[in-house]
C-alpha cells in the first residue's frame, strides 16, 4: 500500500528531517568528545564503563526530560545506546598496559573466536602476544620459553588434556583458563604448574563489540598478588569482575547453562518433531514469543560441538535434566487432572518464591520487548 503524503504533511516532514539531521550532528560532536575521553583514560589506565557516571547522567537527564514533557524513558534510552557505542569507540584507542613488564601473552587456542578475542584485548593493551593453535605444538617450547602468561581457551572437552600437554612453564609465569567449568581446569593447572594460577570464565561470547558491563568469573588459583595486574587490565577493559569458588561456580553453570540450553534444545527438537512452520508462527507470534524463539532458534545457528560440550562436562547434568523431567511429569499431571486450582497454586508458590525480582524481570522484559519491536520493519 502506497504511504500516504499531502502538501502539509510533506512540509512537517521536511522539517523532521532537518532537526534528525541536527539531531546526527549533535551525534557526531558526542562522539568526538567521547574519543577525547578514550584517549584520557587509555593514558591513565581508567575503565571504558563509568557506572556512577552514567547513573548520575541519567538522574539529570530523565529529570530534565520530564521538566520539558519528554518522556524520561526516551532520553534514557537514546543515552544508553550512545554510551553502547562510546564503549566500541573508546575500545579503538587502545588500552593502557598495567603490567609493562610482563613477558609475551601466550593464547593456547588463540585461533578460536574467544582466544582470539582475548588476543585482541591483551594486542590492543600493548602485550606482545603470541598464539599457540592445534598445529603449532611442535613450536610450543620455543613459543612459551619466556612467557609471561599463557591462557588456555580450548573446548572444554580438551581443556584438561592441553594442560597436561604443556611445557615446564617459567615459575613466576601466570597460567589461566577461559573454560566455562572452572572445578576440573583449576585442578589440572595448578597440578600442572607450580607458579600462578587463576580460573577465568568470561560470561559472554565472543562476538562482543566490547567487555563494557560484561561479567567475568574470577575463581582464584594460586598466588593471587602475582594476577592483581590481570584482574585490574579485565576491569580496564571494561568488565566486572565475580569472584566465586570453583564449584560455586559450576553449581551456577548447571542451572544457568547447561539446563537451560538443554531444554532449548529439547524445544527446538520439538518443533521440528512437530513440522512446526516456523514462518507462520512468526506470522502469529506476540513480541516474547518472537523473542523466546529467537533465544531458541540462535542456538541452532551454532556449532553443535559447543553445546554438547557445555552440556555434557558437567559432572550432574544428567541427574539435572532427570529432576527436570519429573517436574515436568508433576506438572503435567495436574493438566492430566484438569487441576486449574492446583496449577493456580503452583504458580503462587512460585511467583512468591520470586519475590521483587518477578517485578524486576517483567519491567526488563518489557524494554526488551518494545526494543523488539522497534526492530520489525514492513
Ligand atoms: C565517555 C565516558 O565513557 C563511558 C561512556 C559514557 C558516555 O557515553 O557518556 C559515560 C560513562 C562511561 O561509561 C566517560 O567516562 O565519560
């Protein structure tokens, strides 16, 4: 259908275009001055995210917004996804280099997506930075003679067997993991090598345009005043740090990822059981549907090996996913049953059990949910 345009709506429209043309100019001059700022805090080594910064300029900001009847959710929004792109701008200068004196950054792995992300961050630190890939190993002493740290990011599944596979390391060099189970790598590294040893799991893949408001999982190893150095350069890049114990930290990832991709991927083996036509139900999908089978269906645009490794490392998974059967096999029984009263209960019990934080997510989702729909077109 054609869009619809009359001599006064053309010349309201001609108007829009020139404050949205301002409006990019205004863009433009943000963000030069946020490169003036990168470069400032490459120079002193201060961290791309400044949370008490934005939260203050948010607080003026919304009620200066309000002051002038624009909703404070809107300005809230536009700033939040400038500063998403002063993070990527100010990750381009570079970053200052904490530890000058350390030997060269060896990246076992560092072809893959997240070593080679890491490599990026310690290059872009000033770090000498060496990789260390599947055919390289018969270069692997020369490559790790004088290593000031070596960073282990390969599967889970060989993670244990690479460790065991390397050289004598320097006493004082750093070892460290990226592995998303933290119990068993910490156990092999620091039998491995008796220097430092620090367990690392970046909450976050790969495709990042920076670590702004990213977590990383800190699970100390050994010798924690040896990595100071690294745990600030991770904050520098902009990341928060949780330090956790090592089987803290698994008992976490059981609930948080491997369940969770578990039962998505039960999910997409459904629909296709069912020839589910994907297009239609998007043609009927509400916007959290829509989002619930995009967090679904981008699992299947990934590698499988990925996911099995995820899912199958952890010690419990399968007496995991048997407990979550039977809750399914309780639940369905009162469907069996026609117990609308027992589900209601349930669903109290839960919803009580939530407390603040079902509030909490119904307000984060419903931003989500309109960012969603911002982004459908035709
Ligand atoms: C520009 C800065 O860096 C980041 C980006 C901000 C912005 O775009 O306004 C604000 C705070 C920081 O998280 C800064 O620190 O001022």
């Amino acid at each position: 259908m054609a869009e619809q345009s009359s001599r006064a709506l053309d010349a309201l429209r001609d108007k829009i275009d020139v404050v949205d043309k301002e409006l990019l100019q205004l863009l433009r001059r943000r963000l030069d001055l946020v490169a003036e700022v990168g470069a400032i805090k490459h120079k002193e080594g201060v961290p791309i995210y400044a949370p008490k910064r934005e939260a203050s300029m948010l607080a003026k900001r919304r009620t200066e917004a309000e002051a002038m009847g624009v909703n404070p959710q809107l300005i809230e929004d536009l700033l939040r996804r400038m500063m998403r792109e002063s993070y990527a701008s100010e990750n381009d200068v570079g970053f200052k280099r904490v530890n000058p004196d350390l030997g060269p950054v060896v990246i076992v792995g560092g072809a893959g997506k997240l070593g080679g992300l890491f490599a990026q961050l310690f290059t872009l630190s000033g770090y000498e930075v060496r990789i260390l890939d599947q055919d390289d190993w018969d270069n692997a002493d020369a490559l790790l003679k004088d290593a000031g740290a070596v960073v282990v990011s390969v599967p889970i599944e060989r993670t244990e067997a690479v460790i065991q596979r390397l050289p004598q390391l320097n006493p004082d060099c750093l070892l460290l993991d990226l592995t998303s189970i933290k119990q068993a790598p910490l156990a092999a590294m620091l039998k491995a090598h008796p220097g430092p040893v620090l367990g690392l799991h970046p909450m976050f893949g790969p495709d990042v345009a920076s670590l702004a408001k990213q977590v990383v999982v800190v699970c100390h190893g050994r010798d924690e005043a040896a990595y100071q150095w690294l745990l600030q350069q991770i904050q520098i890049w902009g990341a928060r740090l949780h330090e956790a114990t090592a089987s803290e930290h698994d008992q976490a990832m059981q609930l948080v990822q491997a369940m969770r991709h578990f039962t998505a991927f039960v999910y997409g083996l459904h629909l296709k059981r069912e020839h589910a036509d994907i297009e239609q139900l998007l043609q009927f999908s509400s916007p959290i549907y829509r989002l619930e089978l995009a967090m679904v269906g981008r699992l299947f645009a990934q590698d499988p090996s990925l996911y099995a490794d995820i899912i199958f490392a952890q010690p419990d998974a399968l007496a995991r996913a048997r407990h979550y059967l039977a809750r399914y096999q309780e639940a369905l029984a009162l469907l069996e049953a026609g117990d609308k009263a027992g589900f209601c209960a349930q669903f109290a019990d839960v919803a009580e059990w939530f407390g603040d934080f079902a509030q909490q997510f119904r307000n984060e989702s419903a931003n989500m949910l309109m960012v969603a729909n911002d982004s459908r077109s035709g």
